[in-house]
C-alpha cells in the first residue's frame, strides 16, 4: 500500500476503521460499562469498593495480556493471534453479563482485559507492519485522534443501555462491537513479512521480562514513565469514583451520567489535539512539563475548593476538564519518549512502560474505590498526589536530560 497517497483508499479506510476499533476495546471496555458500576454493585451485593475492584482487576488484565500477545503476534502472525484475542474479548465479555457474585465478576474481568490487551498491543505493530515514513505517523496520530473520542459517547451509550435494558447488556454491547472488528479483520491480509532469505526474527517474551532492568535502570525512561504513568493514574482516580461521586456529591442521576463525563472528557481530546501541535513549536520535553503543571495547578485549585465544596459544583467540573487537557499534552509525549530511548527494542520498551502503566493505575484506582466515602476529598487528594508525582517524574526527566549536555 502506498505511503506517498495524500489520500485514502476505500481499502485504508477499512483499515483504518479496524485498527481503530482494536485500540478501542479497552476505553470500551471501561467507559461505556462506568454508568452501570452501581446498578451492577447493588444487584451483585457488592460494596462500592468491591465494584470499583472491577475497573481495577481490568486493568490488571491488561498489564498481563500487553506481555504475551505481542511476543505471540511476532512469532505466529498478527492476524491469527489477534483474532484469537477478540474471540476471547466476545466470550468473556458474555460471561460478564451472565455474572451471578462479584467474585465471578472479578474473574470474567481480568480475563477480558488480558483479552482486550491484544487490540492495543497487535493494532501498533499493524500499523508499523503497514505503513511506513510519514504515513506511518499519520496514521497514528488519526487513530489517537478517534481514540480520545471514545469518552464522549460511550458513557452516555452505556448510560441509555443501563436505563432502558439493564447493567448487563453493556457488556453485550462490547461483544457486539468486537464483533464488528472480527468482521472488519476479515479483509486483512497478514502483516507480518519475513526478510527474503532468512528466518523471521522473533520477540521472545524472556526478552520481553529482561528489558525489565534495562529500561527501569534507565533514568531518563524512569522519568517519563512517572511522568505517563502518574498523570493517568490521577484520570484512573477520577474513572473509578465518577459514577459514585456524581450520584453521592451532586445528585447527578444515570441517565445524564454520560453528558457530565463527557464535558470532562473533552479536555483530553483538546490536549491532544493541542499536544500534536504544540509539540512541533515547543518540543516534546516542553510540551509535557507544560501538561504536568497544568495538572498540578487544576488538582491544587480542587483541593482549595473543599474549603467549601457546596458552592463550586460548577467549578469543580471547569478544573476536572483543565486536569484532562493537561493530561492529554503529557500521555503521547511520556509515551513517546520512554520507548524512543531504544529504536531497536521499541515493542519490549512499549511492553515495559504500558504493563507498569497499567497496574499502577489499577492499584491506585483500588486505593480510591477502598478510600471513597460518599465526597470528593478523597479522590481529588489522590488526584494532587498523582499530580504531583508527574512533576517529580518530569525533574527526573529534565535533570538528566541536563547532564547530558
């Protein structure tokens, strides 16, 4: 496929479209099923904390399955591997639904995150398989793009499913749409190409576990990962007590559940946005010092406001939409740098960074769920605190960004 086509081919939007719905099935996963946690808590017998667990078991999923699926897709092909994974997504996301306790919840969960890690891992290296030069990069950055649109619409799909058919068919409805990705795959070839003349060469997951020690000795990629790793976890804060908050705090009822979250959720895609432009004018080191001390001051100006939190409804919801926008010039520019750091192992260097990713965010989105007590000081000193440990992550940064001068 040609990388020089300013335009695209109905055969590219197709791809476009499936690769997209790959990297989508995990915020799917979590933000159309984030109205349902507490209609799904209460029938299940579940405490808050307990149905929170389910967001954080996810991810826990997901940190395991980046390990093992990209190793997998380089030694049997992406396409096999990836449907593989995508079967799996649709058979536990049908026994999430059919869940009797919250134990049995907790299992179909982390399952369904190790599968839905197989979207994210294998879409990358597609995209890399793919495309080449500029047009790798632009492919990249649209699908971002379509990404960072996924909390827009599916809280509010999830929430008009929760009313009007109940919590379990939002997990029917993430079967549905993996579904929709099978049928999409259906007109991929496979990506992966053997050098002619010689053996495919392949990424064993003991290199994946010895890249390990390498990266985090590494200081300038243990700066970006607190940096990457921090901010998220502050918006995994807010992701798991949202649904609790906005009932608790400020009687905001299910149905308009996903047009709260949504207005919130819109400062990340203006970060974004704002992010794939700044970046070229201020660089990628700046842009994202710059993201870090807009969390920093949004969390600071929160925390202010539970002096008296009764008057601030409003602006509590303007500093929650500042913290996403901030964030959204930190991810891609901590992502970016991190595996820069190493060109030649750029899969093992992705694997170490979104595995510590995520079970950083699943265990400090745990500790919110286990701390929630029906107000908001408890997420937002969690959300400082995170914010916080981003700019730790960004002076580690720049300190030996300096004596490498």
């Amino acid at each position: 496929m040609s990388a020089q086509k300013s335009g695209f081919t109905r055969r590219e939007v197709l791809t476009f479209a499936t690769i997209t719905g790959l990297l989508a099935l995990i915020p799917v996963s979590t933000d159309l099923y984030l109205p349902a946690i507490t209609a799904m808590s209460g029938e299940l017998g579940a405490t808050v904390s307990e149905g929170q667990l389910t967001l954080s078991i996810f991810m826990i999923g997901v940190a395991i399955g980046q390990l093992f699926f990209g190793p997998l897709s380089d030694s049997f092909g992406r396409l096999p591997v990836v449907r593989v994974g995508c079967f799996a997504f649709i058979a536990f996301s049908f026994l999430n639904s059919l869940a009797w306790s919250i134990e049995s919840m907790w299992v179909g969960r982390i399952f369904q995150g190790a599968a839905a890690a197989s979207g994210a891992v294998i879409a990358r290296a597609m995209i890399r398989d793919i495309y080449e030069g500029d047009r790798a990069a632009q492919i990249m950055a649209l699908t971002s793009a379509s990404m960072a649109s996924v909390p827009l619409f599916a809280p509010t799909l999830g929430a008009l499913i929760t009313v009007e058919l109940g919590w379990r068919f939002t997990f029917i409805a993430q079967a549905i749409f993996a579904t929709a990705v099978l049928l999409g795959l259906a007109s991929f070839q496979e990506t992966v190409k053997k050098a002619e003349g010689a053996p495919q060469q392949r990424l064993k997951l003991s290199d994946v576990f010895s890249s390990f020690k390498e990266c985090l000795s590494n200081p300038l990629f243990i700066g970006y990962q607190l940096s990457g790793t921090f901010s998220f976890c502050g918006v995994f804060v807010y992701i798991s007590t949202v649904a609790f908050f906005l009932r608790d705090v400020f009687n905001v009822s299910t149905e308009f559940f996903g047009v709260v979250f949504a207005m919130t959720a819109a400062g990340f895609i203006v970060g974004s946005l704002s992010s794939s432009r700044l970046v070229l004018k201020w660089g990628a080191d700046r842009t994202l010092r710059r993201g870090a001390f807009i969390c920093a001051f949004s969390t600071t100006a929160a925390l202010a406001t539970m002096i008296n939190p009764e008057g601030t409804k409003v602006f509590l919801a303007l500093i929650s939409t500042l913290f996403f926008f901030g964030v959204g010039l930190i991810a891609p520019n901590a992502s970016m740098g991190a595996v820069s750091l190493y060109p030649h192992k750029a899969g093992a260097a992705s694997a170490v960074y979104g595995s510590v990713h995520s079970v950083a965010s699943a265990t400090v989105g745990a500790i919110a769920g286990a701390t929630y007590s029906g107000r908001m000081l408890e997420p937002i000193l969690i959300m400082f605190i995170c914010s916080f440990g981003a700019l730790i992550g960004i002076a580690v940064t720049h300190h030996h960004r300096t004596k490498l001068v």
